[in-house]
C-alpha cells in the first residue's frame, strides 16, 4: 500500500518480477478492493499470488513512534514484516514509510546479537561497477564501533551480492590523510586497521571516490549518506536536463541527438535509477528492502530482484557469522568492546 | 605556493585575471626565484604586480596546528593573509591546504562579533541558476545556534553577490517534514521559523533540491556539506565520462557526437568547475577566498574573480551589520542565546 502510487505500481512491479522469476510467490498485503482488480490484468502474477487483507495501512508522513502504536499486528506494513518472522515470506518489500518500515523491522525481527544499529545499504553505480554505500537513512549519527559494524555488514553483502572475494570498504570522510575528518570517523578507521578483522580495509575516501567506485563499500552514517545519495541523484538529474537543453538549441545539434540516439539511450540506461532501486535493510533477523516510494513498476520490481538475491545468498546467516567473528576479535585485549545491541523499540 | 602546481597555475590565473580587471593590482607572495620566471611571459602582471618573497611555505599534507607553529610570521600564507589584516591587500587567495588557510585566517583577521565560527561558501550551479551552499568544510559539526549564524551569513552573500532582495534560505536534513532529522537541524529550523530574523526562511530541503536551485541558500554542517559537494562532482564526473563512453560505441552516434559538438561544448561549458571555483570564507574580518588546488589558470582567475566582488560588495560589513541584528533578535525572551566566540586558536 505504500509508495506514491500503492497498489498501481507495487502490482504491476510484482507481475514483471513474476514473469522473471518463474519460481517465485507473492504474499500482497494490503486492501483487497484495491488489489484484487489489478491482479486480473496480470494473470500470471495472480495464480501465484495470495492476498493478505487489511485495511489498515501507514501513511508516508506518519512518524515512526505513531506507526508503531497505530499500526502495530494490523497494518499492511506489519503483516509483511510478520509474514517474515513467521517464515512465511523469505522477504519484504515495501515502497512505504521508510522510517516506519525500519522502525517496525526492528521490532519485529529483532537486530541481530552484537549489532547496536540497523542500517540501510544502497547500491551505487560507480564508473567500475557498483558499490555498497551504506548507512543511506536508517538512523542519524553513529559511534566509531558503529561505523565497524557497519564495515563489517557491508563487506559481507559486497562478497554476497557482488560475488567478490576480498572487497575493499572505505570509511567516508572529508579528506584522505589520517589527520582529517570526524573524530568517529577516525576511531572507527584505527579499529579497522589495527584489529585482526577479515577486512580489506582501503582507508578513507571522499565524497567524489563513491562515482570514481575506488572502493567496493564506502561506510558512513545515515544523515551524511542519504545526502549523499540525493545530492548524487540531484546532479545526474541535472546534467541530463542541460543535455536536453544544449541538444535543442540547433538544427545541427537536433540532428547530430537523433543520430547519437542509440547513444543518449545507452546513456539513460545506465543512468537509469529505477535499476538501482532497493535499500537492504542489514542487520536484522531477516530480509526488508525498501523501494524508492516514486518509482514505477521496472524500479518496484528492480527492488524484489535485490530481495531475492538478498534471500538466495542467505546475507543474513553470512552477516550473523561475520559480526560473531567481530565481536571475538573486538572483544580481545587493546580493542574497545562492541557494543551491546540496544533494547528494541 | 599553494594548490597542486604552485605558481605555474597562480601566475598564469593571476595574469588572466589582470587582462580581465585592467584595475587590480597583485601581491605575489612566495618564492621569487619561482615567481619572477613566470611574471616575464605575462608583462600586463609584471607592471602590476609586487613579490613579496619568503622561502617558507605550509605545504597541503600539514596540520592546520603545525602550520600555525611553523608558518606562523613568515610562510607565504601566513603573510598573503596578514596583508588583508593591515589593509595592503583586499584579498587573499590561495590553492593551498584548506584547514591550514582557515586556521591562520581565525587567528590573524578574527571572527567577527557574534560569530562562533566561520563558515566557507561554495558557488552550486543549479538548474535555475546558482546556488550559495555552506559550510563546505571549514569545521566539522555545528550546533542549532552555529547553523543560523551559517544561514545569516549565507543569505547576505546571496543578496550581495547575487543582487537578490530576499533571497530564499533551506537547511540541508534527511527529510521535509518537520518532524524529520538530526535534532540540531530541527532547532535551527524552529530559530529560523519563529525569530523575527530578516530571512526567508524555507524549511527544510533535501540532497537532490541542491541541484534543483529550490532555495537560492543551503545551510549545512561542513562535513555532510563538503560531502555533498565532492559527490555532486563525482557524479558530474561519472556521467560525462559515460556519455563520452556511449558516443563512442557506433559509427552513427560518432556521426551525431560531431553533429551536436556545439551543444556538447555547451554542456562543458555549464557543467566546468572551473568556472564555479572558489570558496569564501564567512564570519572573518576581511576576505579570504579559497580555489580548488587542482584547479588550472582559468579556475584560479575565477576565484580572484569571486574574491574581487566579495570585496567590491563590501560583504564583510553587511554581515557584520546582519549578525549585530541577529544577535539582538535571538537575545530576546523566548530565543535560545546566541553563542559568545570560541576564543581564536
């Protein structure tokens, strides 16, 4: 139900991924009267598909707290994380609330033992490939250990998804040499190098190192990386508007666009952010990706895509392992302790 | 002596810099056995400038406090900016080390009254025009009260440079809504919305209203603004190596990149960092300018370019007169104090 469209493009999302992935099952919770007519333009999607009815669902303004309370065994967001705890869905994805949507994860699936803080991971496209930029939103502000966990989620999910062995993760800072930056950013780069951790750890990187792809993972915390991210989005944006602009301006230039057309469709491909849609949600007790809440039905399906691969590479068993593996190593004399895991909300 | 190539781009910047503006005169201050080689291919420089020669100069790796120790009375940095503080110069600027420049410039011209700390300004090209954005990384952090003192500065500068009447000021957040982001911000935003401060105040904006030019002044802390901004670059970056990319694939799309040269040298032309070059410092008492060390002699001459009408603007008084009024207004009942001046380094 959430998103800026509900239904309308979750649906449509939902039957691309169906024709995709033959094997795949749909669980779509939400208001039936508004789903059901939709699934019978997609038939495909239908006969494998059960609707889990409610009417009560979260709004995109609501606070997390007020989500909680109101929306709390009943909304279509719970139930979809539920249907996860249950084992009743490998996954959830959801375009709604994301602060809702992570508020109510936590609750419900729990953080994972030794990990203080979720965080959400996006996919960057770098002029190399595509990199892991995390934490992009989930909360604001974090602690040098942290910022290790977050390193160590990271690098997990690069080896997972990305099939790499050694990944490189690289903290984000405002300057490369070890002098410079936020004094977490620093501790948690000390940490890293010092302690016996399986981790290709690159050092510090600038905000221009995320496009140029220097490393597999760049580490932040939430409010500096969702800026981050939008500020990227924000330019690209940008410069395709000039693009079009200075293409109009001449007969020459009109006629030079159609013959390069095969290349500015190359171009928009590449650009295209509905194929770099889904944040994972790490380190929870199960799999939730958060769908951009403006996309249509290709970045909607785009976002169940990276859930599957989240799922069929069992991230959350190999970030389990490696945390374990963490909090041994931190826990060794001359390392500040990993923190103790919050109470859940 | 400063940025990555000393004097052979300072010079030659400073020479474009005198055929543009037949009335500056330049006080070159470094190393003459490096300088007065460059002044005799450039004579409308030579009759218009003076060395003033020193051999010790703070290189780009050093701390801000080790060049405050060792450059302190005698490297070239130290003397370009104490030119400004006795009035044998309007201006300094320099491609050198950017905490260093910052450092030496608090101690030797001084906040002004009612400034905690300065800020540095960068020009942002927008999609409607250009944009102030600020702090892009003189300080690392900044309070609810450093971030409206930031917002006060930003919006004289954009009346003074950019001739606005009353031009439209955003704090950088996560989010929109009000209830959204770091808890500082939100008291910003509430000093903003219920002073009685002259300033168009505009709410919130996000990452990707940067490049959108929703708001003529964006208000950060310096290090998710100095992140913003080299990822913005980044991303120029990415994109216009892509698109060469694309344009190369076919025969055909050679043939329209020839066609549309006109416009793709357009778009250059928009998107060169060298035509946005230079950050001003704010909240000192006298005018220092910052370029990009990587920057050539065309984006040298736009920072004296910047510095030139940061002086001839007299922005220095304005914002002084405009905290004077800041301070008065916050000292009200009900306001949150303004913060007294660190003490300088």
């Amino acid at each position: 139900m959430g998103g800026d469209a509900g239904p309308d493009v979750v649906i449509p999302g939902a039957a691309l991924s169906a024709l995709r992935h033959p094997e795949l099952r749909f669980l779509l919770v939400g208001d039936r009267s508004r789903i059901a007519p939709l699934l019978e333009r997609h038939p495909k999607l239908k006969e494998r598909s059960e609707i889990l009815h409610t009417e009560v669902f979260v709004t995109m303004d609501a606070k997390p707290s007020q989500a909680l309370r109101q929306g709390r065994g009943k909304s279509s967001m719970w139930l979809a994380i539920d249907a996860v705890r249950t084992g009743e869905a490998h996954a959830a994805v959801s375009a709604g609330n994301t602060g809702a949507l992570m508020a109510m994860a936590r609750f419900i699936l729990k953080t994972l033992p030794g990990i203080s803080r979720p965080a959400i991971a996006a996919m960057w496209p770098t002029l190399r490939s595509e990199s892991i930029v995390l934490d992009v939103g989930a909360t604001i502000g974090a602690d040098a250990s942290q910022l290790v966990e977050f390193a160590v989620m990271g690098e997990a999910m690069a080896r997972s998804l990305f099939g790499l062995e050694k990944p490189t993760v690289g903290l984000l800072n405002v300057g490369v040499e070890e002098i410079k930056g936020a004094e977490q950013v620093k501790e948690a780069g000390r940490i890293l190098r010092d302690s016996k951790l399986p981790i290709e750890y690159a050092g510090f990187v600038e905000g221009d190192d995320i496009g140029k792809g220097t490393v597999d993972v760049v580490v932040t915390e939430g409010f500096t990386g969702n800026i981050a991210l939008k500020a990227a989005e924000g330019t690209a944006k940008q410069l395709s508007t000039y693009l079009k602009r200075c293409l109009q301006r001449t007969l020459m230039s009109k006629l030079g666009a159609v013959l390069a057309s095969g290349a500015f469709a190359a171009l928009k491909d590449r650009m295209d952010p509905r194929k770099h849609n889904g944040g994972v949600f790490l380190g929870l007790n199960g799999v939730v990706v958060k769908s951009h809440g403006g996309t249509d039905a290709l970045g909607f399906a785009t976002a169940i895509d990276v859930a599957l691969e989240t799922v069929r590479n069992d991230l959350v068993s190999k970030i389990k392992a490696d945390v374990e593996i963490m909090t041994g190593l931190l826990k060794q004399p001359g390392h500040a302790e990993a923190k103790q895991p919050e109470p859940s909300l």
